[in-house]
C-alpha cells in the first residue's frame, strides 16, 4: 500500500514511511474517535513537518483504497438535551492489518486485552457494515457528552434501528445495561 498503490491511485508525491507510520496511527486509534489532527501529531515521530491537511489527503485515499473506512456518528433526533459527538469512528477494513500495524502476535494480544478487545470491535463493525449494506442499512456509532456510548447502532432506510454492543467476553459496561434495561433510549434522549 504505502509503496505502490498510493502512487498507483493517485498523482500525488507522497512518502511511503508517512503513509506507513499513519496505518500504524490508524490501528493504534482503531474503533475510536480520533481526528487528523491527533494522527498528524502521532505521525510526525517520522515526518516533523507533516500538516493536517496532508494527513486528511492520506485518509481520503486509504479510503478510496478501501483500506480505511469511516464509521460516522449516528443522531436519532434532530435536536437533542446532551450534545452529540459528530467524529467519526476509523476502522482498518481488517483487524488483521491493525495488527499487522501494530506488530502484534497471538502473544501480544493475549497480554493486551484492552488492544484485542479493540481489534475484535472493529472486526465485529466490519462484518456488521457488510451484513448492513446487503440490505440497504448502515452502521453507525452514538457517544453523546453524557458519557453514554453505543459501539454499533444498526440504521435501515425505512428508520428502524438496533443497538450492538461489542465485549469481548462476558463482560458488559454501565452503558449497556441501560440500553438493555431501556432506561437510556437515544431516540426519546
């Protein structure tokens, strides 16, 4: 990718240990919020004078390379009581180049549950997108400025919706408990 599809993609100068370093960026990020402006910071260990801008060029085309792809943020209501975040979640299209990324092994990730537990919610978003997509649906993120959160809300054309949460595990969080105990509905929020 960082050597020869870049190039191959589009007229652009680029240099292949930027775009290197930025998938490394990406994975260490992955399903999370994370703007350009923190991968730019996170890329300069190898390119001090890299911009924003240039940054967000690199996340267009790892997206056009359908390397990246965005999750964007779901909002049920047109106006609402907390204030929704609007960023969107960046996901390797496979968890296995996240790793890849991240130089790590079975061994690593056994060590790091917090880092696996994120590799296995993006996987999980990717499969969700494609399934979603077969059917005309979308697969979107909720985080609101109340703290709550929701891994995965399931949207179809025809406005019904489903909340997924991603563990991995038996273990739940707050969050989703309220969602299953129905006393958090994003869409009355």
């Amino acid at each position: 990718v960082a050597r020869t599809d870049i190039r191959r993609l589009a007229d652009v100068r680029h240099e292949p240990d930027v775009i290197k370093q930025l998938i490394a960026a990406l994975a260490r990020s992955i399903a999370s919020e994370v703007t350009h402006r923190t991968l730019a910071a996170d890329v300069r260990a190898v390119a001090p004078t890299v911009d924003v801008e240039t940054i967000s060029g690199y996340v267009k085309l790892l997206q056009r390379l359908f390397i990246v792809e965005p999750q964007q943020p779901w909002a049920p209501k047109l106006r609402s009581r907390a204030r929704l975040r609007v960023s969107p979640k960046l996901h390797l299209v496979d968890a296995s180049l996240a790793a890849a990324a991240l130089g790590a092994g079975p061994g690593q990730l056994r060590s790091d549950l917090e880092t696996f537990g994120m590799l296995f919610e993006s996987a999980v978003i990717h499969d969700l997108m494609v399934f979603a997509s077969a059917i005309g649906g979308e697969v979107r993120h909720y985080r609101d400025s109340n703290g709550k959160e929701i891994d995965a809300i399931v949207t179809l054309a025809d406005g019904r919706w489903g909340a997924v949460e991603v563990k991995l595990g038996g273990a739940t969080d707050a969050g989703w408990d309220q969602v299953v105990a129905q006393r958090y509905r994003p869409d009355r929020h």
